[in-house]
C-alpha cells in the first residue's frame, strides 16, 4: 500500500520505518529541509534502539522515501498519516496548529477520496475539526466532489522500544464510523494482525480518548508509588518490599510501580496536562489529574531536598556527581526530565555539576550550551573526580553494577543519592557509603550505625 506519512518526528519516522519494513511504499514528508537531507543520508534525528538500520535499510530498498515536497506526497498516498507534534499551550492544552496546517495541505493537494489518519496524540474533538479544515478548504478549491474519512488511531509507543513496540503491537486502536476507512486499516495493519485479533475499532472521539487515557493511567501508577514511597519512608516501610507485596497481585502487575524522582518525556506530563485542560473546557474537575500533576511535580524536587539536607543546605561551591541526563534510559530525550529540575536547583544553589549520561551528552549540550556550572564527561567514572556526593537520576543498565571502590576512591566522601533504588541499602552500608534512596530506610548519616 503506498503510505504518507506527514511529520518525521518520533512517532512518524518509527511508524513510517516500521510500515516500510513489512513491504509497504512510504514517503515521509517534513518542512524542515535540513532534516530531511540528513535523513536521506542516513542520520537519524533521534536516539532510538534499532531504528538507524531499519532506516537505512528501507531507505537503500526504495520503500522508505523523504521529501519537503507536499504536494507529491498526498499524491503518493492512499492514506495520509497526521503525525506532528502537539505541544502543550500556554494553559496546557494540546496545540493543534500543526495537525490542522497538514490537514489544510492535504485538502490543498487531494484530487480524489482520502484517508486521513490523525497518529499523534490529539484532544478528544481533533477529528472533527480536521474534517472541518478539509471541508473548509475544499470548498474554496471548489471541489465539494473529493470525499475523505478522517480516522483516529493512536500510537502507543514507548521510548526506548519504540520500534519492537510498533513491529509487536498489544493492540491497534482504529476510530471511525467508515467501514470503507476500516477496511483499508485492516489492509494497512495486516501484517500486525496475524498471530492473534489486536484490532480494536470504536468510534473516532472513544478513541482519541483511549490514547489520553492509557497515559493518564500510566502516570497515574507513577505518581501513587511516588506518593507511598514517600509515605513508607516516613512510616519506617520499605518501598522496594511494598512493591513486591502489591505488584504479586494480578489485578494490579509490576510494571510502572518503581519508585523514583518523577516521570518526563514527551508524552506523560503533556497528556496530563492537556487532558486536565480538557475537563476545565467542559467544566469538569479532574481532581485524580491535578494529584497526579501535583505529585510528580514535587517528586522531581525530592532528590535536591535530600541532597540539601544532607549538607545542612551548604551547597555553594561542592562538586556533584550526576549518572543520568535522559528521562528514562535508552533514549536521548531530556524533555521534562527529572535530571533538569535537579540540575538547575542545584546551579541556583551554587553547586557544580559533573555529568554523564550514554546517550543524552548532545542533548544536554543543545539544552544547556557551555554552562559554567556544567562538566559534561565522557565517562561515569570521569564525573566521579572530586565530586562531593554521586546522584543516579536515569535506570541505565550501564549503572546497575558499578565499581563501588573506584566510586568511593574518586568522590571526596562516600556518599550516594539514588532516585532510582538501583541499589540494596544494607549492601551499601556495608560499603561504608552513606547511601539515600527513594521509601526506604537507609538515610544513615553515619554508616557505622
């Protein structure tokens, strides 16, 4: 099926590498010449396990293409892929400046029935105004004889595994009324589909719901384990055990009940956000939204307090330590990030920060410029020197086992500030570190205690 696919960001090169992979013709088209150059070369905008040689790959087989040209890509296609961003606005709402300029090209360009696939994250309501754009301005061509189905289908991606997220779906989520749209959808997902039904079709505003909703829960599950941790710390509790008593319970699983410093990314505090500015649009009062905003926003102040506390708030003039820049591991995505808020109090307070992170050094370089107060290293064990205390931000793998007599050798004292609990307090105490995680007894003062 010959595929466009409008916005080569990170959901629209992934969906498009991944379309391609299984045999369909697809062109992804973006206004920024730049980008599309380079992509044509073969470098990728973003960190992203495994899609630089699926990239490459279909570009060198012909059925991946890149172009600024619009006008030959909604030739191309038989659908018409929507996925450009949709930044929060100054109240937090979604802006859909972006979604309704490519609705408004395509109705430019369109000369016979479209379908037109809104992939990124969009509010509930997205779909009709983009049918009223293109109604709109077929209706100034004078071609009230093009038809056209506009149709949901939200992504549910995860960075850091975005690619075997799109190869290996849990399920597809079509929104439309058209059976004409599902069935091309179905034509369009087949190869997805086989081993098992994970097509879900509903109604176009069920569906765009359904991807606010799946993130909202998601965040939700953050936020409450964020919330206990803090509550078992003060109740003498152990976090790392509550989780394993409530996570052994089906109905509620393991996975997003880590307790930590917050959640980032592109994707969780804008839907939070937008899906909140929603309610207020129709009068309701989202008040399990506003907690959870309001408990990850303080969670992402929670590794400055301890650190403050620590040194009696005397922080002018000390050296940190920081293992982790990217919100999450595996990617290069430093929007919303915990590390930032972290990075800029402690610049406020005087402090000076060593970093490392495995792939987020250029990210932070882009962020940050040349910061007086920023070292960034190009080893973990290159922060270490001279620091007065290591904190862990970012779950890498490459921190999980670490040389614990290189680590205490290089900093000035032994002293561990950990957001992610990587590691077992007793094990660190018999180190002789001085070591403070997230909901669990281990904040020593004295490690001979």
């Amino acid at each position: 099926m010959k595929v466009t696919v409008f916005g080569i960001g990170y959901v629209g090169l992934v969906q498009g590498a991944v379309l391609a992979e299984v045999g369909h013709d697809v062109v992804c088209i973006d206004i920024d010449a730049n980008k599309v150059e380079r992509l044509k070369q073969g470098h990728i905008p973003i960190y992203e396990p495994g899609l630089e040689a699926l990239v490459k790959e279909n570009h060198a087989a012909g059925r991946l293409n890149f172009t600024t040209d619009a006008a030959a890509g909604v030739k191309h296609g038989e659908v018409q892929f929507i996925a450009v961003g949709t930044p929060p606005d100054e109240d937090g709402s979604a802006d859909l400046k972006y979604v309704l300029a490519v609705a408004e090209t395509i109705a430019q360009y369109m000369e016979a029935h479209q379908i037109i696939i809104d992939k990124s994250t969009v509010p509930v309501g997205t779909a009709d105004k983009v049918s009223a754009k293109i109604t709109q301005v077929l209706a100034a061509r004078q071609r009230d004889d093009l038809s056209f189905d506009v149709v949901s289908n939200p992504e549910f991606l995860k960075e850091g595994s975005a690619v075997a997220d799109c190869m290996r779906p849990d399920r597809i989520v079509i929104g439309t009324n058209s059976k004409t749209a599902e069935d091309v959808m179905r034509e369009l997902y087949a190869p997805f589909n086989r081993n098992h039904e994970k097509i879900i079709v509903m109604d176009v505003r069920s569906a765009e719901l359904t991807k606010y909703a799946a993130n909202c829960m998601l965040a939700t599950k953050i936020s409450f384990m964020n919330e206990m941790a803090n509550l078992a710390e003060m109740l003498g509790a152990d976090i790392e055990m509550v989780r394993q008593g409530i996570g052994s319970d089906q109905r509620i699983g393991y996975q997003f009940l880590y307790a930590g410093v917050g959640y980032g990314g592109s994707c969780f505090p804008k839907d939070v956000q937008a899906l909140i500015r929603t309610a207020v649009s129709i009068d309701f009062d989202a008040k399990v939204l506003k907690a959870v905003e309001s408990r990850n926003n303080e969670q992402k102040s929670l590794l400055f307090k301890n650190i403050s506390r620590h040194f009696n708030g005397e922080l002018r003039g000390k050296t940190f330590a920081l293992w982790g820049l990217s919100f999450k591991p595996n990617t290069d995505d430093m929007r919303e990030a915990p590390s930032r808020v972290l990075i800029e109090a402690l610049w406020t307070a005087g402090a000076v920060v060593q970093a490392f992170d495995p792939e987020a050094m250029e990210e932070a370089q882009r962020i940050y410029g040349s910061h007086e107060s920023l070292r960034l290293c190009g080893t973990k064990e290159e922060a270490l020197r001279n620091a007065n205390a290591l904190i862990i931000v970012t779950e890498w793998s490459a921190f999980k086992a670490p040389d614990f007599e290189l680590i205490a050798e290089r900093l000035l004292k032994p002293v561990i500030f950990d957001g992610r609990n990587l590691f077992e307090p007793i094990r660190m105490k018999k180190k002789g570190f001085q070591y403070y995680s997230i909901g669990r007894q281990c904040q020593l003062k004295n490690p001979n205690e």
